[in-house]
C-alpha cells in the first residue's frame, strides 16, 4: 500500500515526485511511465498539479490519529454538482449509465470542463448513447486547440455578453491618443463663441492682424505686450489714481515738458536724498540770500582748484560766500572745508529742487512728497508712468500704420488697453473664425477615423459635439467612448476566439454561442477519451475542472495519476460491480476519505464517508435533500 502519512511533506516537490512515482510503481505498461514522466516534469517546472497534491494531502491527513469527526446532516450534499463543488475527491458508486448521463449533464450546466474517461472505449460510447440531445454539441472527442488561458477567457467573456455588447461586432473606434483633448476642445468652443459686443477698435484686431505677415505681426504682438507689461506695473489702479490720470494727460501730449523736468527733478533729488542720509546733518539757522547755490558752487570749484580759505585777504569767491556760510551749519560747525560746503551745497540743491517738485506736483495735478520715502516711491511711480507713456505711443504708431487703410485709431488710454488685449489675445488663442475652422478639421479628422458602417454611437456623439461647439457635450460623448472601448475589445476578442474554436470544435462554439445568448452561465464541455490515451498526452494545467473514471472498480492504483488531469476526481462504479481484491484505485480513494455517493442497492461495509442522494437530484435541477440515514462515516 502507498507509504503516505502524517510525516510525508506534501507540501514538497522531492515527496510529490516519490508519491508519484509509488503510484506509478504499481503499474508498469508504458502509458503509467509516459504520464509519470510529464507529471515529473510539471512539479519541476513549479507546475505541480491541483489534482495530486490534493490527493496527496488527503491520504496524509486521513491517517492521522483519532476518528474523523462526526457528520452532520447539513454537510451532505444534495446533489453530485454540490458534491463535486464540495469535495475534491468522489465516488458514485452503483450508477447506471442514466445516472452517470445526469451526473454528466448536471456538471455541464454548471459549467465545468469534464474530461470522461474509461479503459473500455465501449463504455464511453455507452455513455454519450445516453445522453440528452441538448448537450450533444458539448461533447468532444478531443480538447479544443485553444491554449487553456485563451478558452478561460472566452468563456467569461460568452458569460458577461449582453445584447448591447454584441452590437458592438465590428465597430471600430479611435485610438485614444487620437482623440481631441477636452480641454483643448473647451478654449476652442468658447473662442469660437466669442463675440466682442460695442463695435469698438478692438474687434477689427483679429482681421487686420490676420492679413499681414508673420513678421510684422509679431513685431505688433511684441508692442501690445510691452504695453500690458507696462500698464501692469502702475495696477492696481485704484492705489494709483494719480499716475493713470498723468498717463491719460501724457497720452494726449499735455504737461509733456513739466513731466520731463519732474522726473529729471525727482530722480535727482532721490539721489541726494540718499546721500544725505550718509553725510553729515546740515542745517540752515536763518534765511539764506539769493543765488545761494551758486555762491556756493563757486566757492567749491575755488576749494578744489587749490584754493584756500582765509582769515585775511579773502578771495572774491570767498567774500560772496560768506553771507550764505553764515546761515548755514554741517555737523554744527560753520562749513570751512571742501567737503562741508559740498554737503552745504548738497543741502541746498534739494531744497530748491524739492521746491520745484511741489510746484510741478501742483502744475500736473498729482499729490507732492511730503518726506523722503515719499519722494522715492513718486520716483518710481514717474519712471513707470514714462514707460507706459512711450509704450502707448509705439503702439498708437504700429496700429495707425498696421494697415495702409487701417481703420482703427488709438485716441485714448482706455482705447490701448483694449487694443493691446486684443492684439495679445489673437497672438495666444487666434480668432473666432481660426478657432471655428480649427473645430471643422478635428471633426473631419474624428470622423474618418471609421468607415461610416463601422462608427460607433459615442464616436459619433463625438463628432456632433465638435461641430456643433458643444464643449459638455464632447466631454460625455468622450466620457462614453472610454467605457465603449472595453466593450468593443471584448466583443472583437470574443469573436475571435469563437471562430477559433469553431475551426476545431463547431458544435462547441454553436451550443457556446447560444448558451451566451440565452443568458446561460453553463459553458461546459465533456471530452471522451480512453485512459491509455489520456496518460500519453495529459493536458495542459487548466485544461479540465473534473477528471470522470468510469468502470473505476476494476482499475489499479497507477491510474491515480488520471488526478494530475484536473483538480477534483470523479470515480464512476457501474451498477452490480465489485471492486477488486487488494491495492486498487477505490481502495486508495476509499482510505482517504472521498465521499461515496450510492446509487440503487444497498449500501456495503465501507470505512468511506457514504451518502444517499434522494431520488433525481443527479440531474441539473437537483435540489432535493440527502437521505441521512444512509451515510456512514469512517470509523464511525
């Protein structure tokens, strides 16, 4: 008997091949060796098969020490498909052929891929004498050439069809990278709705712009953003009132002459500012004569031309300065040197500079300084008054001769600011008209992306979308497109496979077909195959869900093999057999502990976990309850 028990390490490869190998130790012909050899090479490979290694565990665990625990009545089963579904291994024993013909069909209707096999071709053919019509067509003579993945796949698919999918049959649709960006539609669509309403300058832009060169027009684009770069630097405008209004005046040529001055007055006197800040404190004790900065202006070129200041026989320059030095004080002290009277001098230029600031201030209507900080931030708010001023006027001079008929004129400010948007909105997104035509040609492109036959419902969706400048519209239309694309690849992949399998299988791929169609969830197949044939070419892994042995009582233990064939083993005893004397199929699937479901007679002396099933509950519609009182456990 095989040396199988709790000590074994099923969980190892090394003792799956020792298992397999006592187990094809029993036999001997050349089809046990053929099988152990491609069973071999399938542990080795990582590939080890579900049906074994269940086996395997199973007859470790049944001799493990104590009884089994006791049935329950809630743990029959009430059917062979709830048997089947429940238990990995299983005996029917007593079944005629009717009763293995429902068995059979009840196993495809669930949809499991039955392989049934006999060492006697007779008792195949014995068996598909008597089975319904209605499942003719799933019964194959050999596996179809599908690889196991590929059929697994066409039978979700055949099960998740739905009439809406199958209308998708042969329709094409864009590739995505294909598809027009919604964003992109969206900007496209709003210019494209865009109108200016006013009948102002502005609106003449994008027609003019559009008919002159490249060059030029660039040149032009290049102006109006110098003119929003420099009317940006006086926002916001409520906090500098006074420079807009000073811009506006300077736009139509007045106070020209006094701007200049002030902002030559201002930047100087920010200068000085400056450097008072680092010389010493001056400060004027009484009212100073006239001409006091150029007494003073003299006196310093005296200084520095090597002249020196005297008790006695004053110079001239000294004498005229006297007046002035006498009112004046740097560091506290009456200023003597060079230096001093450079910081005297200093002083005195501010003041009058400021004093002309304040009545320039006055003349052009903006508010004066009142302290240094003040002085620079109208400085600054000058300087960027004069550079927006000569933006407004380049541009005033491109747009007048943009055209030699231009009829657009800058009469104002207001008119610039306009103009010069309007100028940089046609350089970034172009016209109305571009962006209509631009929406035309993606529409014609997306339409011909499939024959008009071929088109699917959301791609034309699309298409309508962009024609009629739909933005919301395309999004869903897009939205439905992506959710269409997993339908039509499963749709063309489910095609595909099924004329696959019709080459080989026709009945299989018609009764699949129709069974998708009726909204059946079956999808089984039977194939019919002698043992000895089976053992030469076991299928691939997952080409079969249960392994049916019929006439299983009078085979030997080295047909356990036929377990590698799928992961759940049926073995089939026809009525009025007995089961051989010694080690034999049934009696290693009896020690560990299959489930025996009986048929007709009465049931035998067996250390198996036995059931009765009521009446009819082999067929597909089974749903009745076990007789309990028929089941025996072992060593209960």
């Amino acid at each position: 008997m095989l040396n199988v028990g709790p000590s074994s390490s099923v969980d190892d490869d090394a003792h799956l091949i020792t298992f397999v190998d006592r187990l094809a130790d029993a036999g001997g012909d050349a089809h046990t060796a053929t099988a152990r050899k491609q069973i071999q090479q399938s542990i080795e490979a990582g590939e080890t098969p579900a049906g074994l290694r269940r086996l395997a565990e199973a007859l470790a665990a049944a001799v493990g020490d104590g009884p089994p625990l006791p049935r329950r009545p809630a743990d029959d089963p009430a059917s062979v498909v709830a048997a089947v579904r429940g238990n990995n291994l299983v005996v029917l024993d007593e079944f005629d052929p009717d009763s293995v013909a429902a068995a059979v069909t009840a196993l495809l209707a669930d949809g499991r891929r039955v392989v049934v096999t006999a060492a006697d071709r007779a008792e195949l053919i014995a068996l598909r004498d008597v089975l319904p019509g209605e499942v003719y067509g799933r019964c194959l003579d050999r596996l179809p050439a599908l690889s196991p993945a590929d059929l697994r796949h066409l039978r979700r698919l055949l099960a998740t069809a739905t009439p809406a999918r199958r209308v998708r049959d042969g329709q094409q649709l864009p590739a995505p990278e294909s598809l027009p960006r919604v964003e992109e539609v969206a900007e496209l669509c709003d210019r494209a709705r865009r109108t200016r309403m006013g009948g102002g300058p502005a609106d003449l832009i994008p027609g003019l712009l559009a008919g002159i060169e490249a060059e030029r027009r660039e040149a032009v684009t290049s102006v109006a953003r110098c003119v929003d770069r420099s009317l940006g630097a006086l926002r916001p405008r409520e906090d500098r009132a006074w420079a807009w209004s000073l811009l506006s005046d300077l736009v139509y040529s007045r106070h020209r002459g006094t701007f200049e001055r002030l902002l030559e007055d201002t930047a100087q006197a920010t200068a000085a500012a400056e450097r008072a800040r680092r010389s010493p404190p001056v400060t004027v004790v009484g009212p100073l004569p006239g001409g006091s900065s150029e007494m003073l202006r003299r006196y310093l070129d005296f200084l520095r031309s090597g002249g020196r200041s005297r008790a006695y026989f004053r110079s001239a320059a000294q004498r005229d300065v006297q007046p002035v030095l006498r009112q004046i004080r740097v560091g506290g002290a009456s200023p003597e040197t060079a230096g001093q009277v450079h910081a005297a001098l200093e002083h005195v230029d501010l003041a009058e500079r400021l004093t002309r600031i304040d009545a320039a201030c006055h003349e052009v209507g903006i508010p004066a300084p009142r302290n240094a900080d003040e002085l620079a931030e109208l400085s600054d708010g000058l300087n960027r008054i004069g550079a927006a001023a000569r933006s407004v006027g380049a541009l005033r001079h491109d747009v007048l001769f943009i055209h030699p008929n231009s009829p657009i004129a800058v009469p104002d400010l207001a008119a610039a600011e306009q103009i010069a948007a309007a100028i940089i909105d046609f350089a970034e997104h172009g016209s109305a008209a571009e962006a209509q035509q631009r929406l035309d040609r993606l529409a014609d492109d997306l339409a011909g992306r499939a024959s008009p036959a071929a088109t699917a419902p959301e791609h034309g969706r699309a298409v309508i979308a962009l024609r009629q400048r739909d933005p919301g519209a395309y999004a869903a239309a897009l939205e439905a497109l992506f959710a269409a694309r997993r339908d039509v690849l499963d749709q063309q992949s489910c095609t595909a496979l099924l004329d696959r399998l019709r080459q080989h299988a026709p009945r299989l791929a018609a009764a699949w077909a129709a069974e998708s169609e009726s909204g059946s969830s079956g999808f089984g197949l039977a194939w019919f195959v002698e043992v000895d044939r089976l053992l030469e070419a076991l299928p691939a892994a997952d080409s079969a869900d249960v392994v049916m042995v019929l006439g299983a009582g009078d085979l030997g233990v080295d047909r356990l093999l036929l377990a590698a064939v799928a992961p759940r083993l049926v073995a089939v005893v026809g009525s009025g057999a007995r089961p051989a004397d010694g080690a034999t199929l049934l009696g290693v699937l009896q020690r560990a502990a299959a489930l025996v479901i009986r048929g007709r007679t009465a049931v035998r002396d067996t250390d198996a976990q036995v059931v009765r099933l009521p009446s009819g509950t082999s067929g597909p519609r089974a749903m009745g309850v076990a007789d309990h009182g028929q089941v025996k456990q072992a060593g209960a």
